[in-house]
C-alpha cells in the first residue's frame, strides 16, 4: 500500500510504500520534522445504494419472514417504524 506524506517546512509532498502500520503515522522529512500524511482517495470506491446517505431504497423493514429471522438472529430489534 503506498501513502502519501507532506512536509510543512520544505513544502514536499512523499511518496511511502509498504510502511508498517505502526509507524505510518510517525514517518520523519529529512529536514527533521515529523510529516503528516495526506488522504488521497481512489476512484473506484463503491457504496451500495442501500448505504448511501439519504438513501430511499435502504431497507427499514423486514420484507418477508426468513428476512425477519435473519434480521432477529443478528440481534436487529424493531424501534417504531424501523428496525435497529
């Protein structure tokens, strides 16, 4: 996995591969200041429509009785109109 690193003194942005995940945030510039890693996200994230903010098409009931056990086995329980 690469990262992507910034350094607020010299201005540069890095490129880090493969850093162990205790130590990605505590990578060093050579300046010596600690730097600060930059978010950079992909093209390819995909959230289903049922998890999307706002979503209309997300279930908030069960819609048949296998559905309402399975919903039950995994500990959803019914709060008004929805189930959580």
């Amino acid at each position: 996995m690469t990262f992507v690193y910034y350094c607020s003194k010299c201005k540069k942005t890095f490129e880090r591969r493969n850093v162990p995940a205790a130590l990605r945030d505590s990578q060093q510039c050579e300046c010596g200041r600690v730097l600060k890693r930059v978010f950079t996200p992909t093209r390819n994230i995909y959230v289903p429509i049922n998890m999307r903010a706002g979503s209309e098409h997300a279930p908030v009931t069960p819609t048949d009785d296998i559905q309402k056990r399975t919903w039950e086995e995994r500990g959803a329980q019914p709060v008004a109109s929805r189930w959580v």
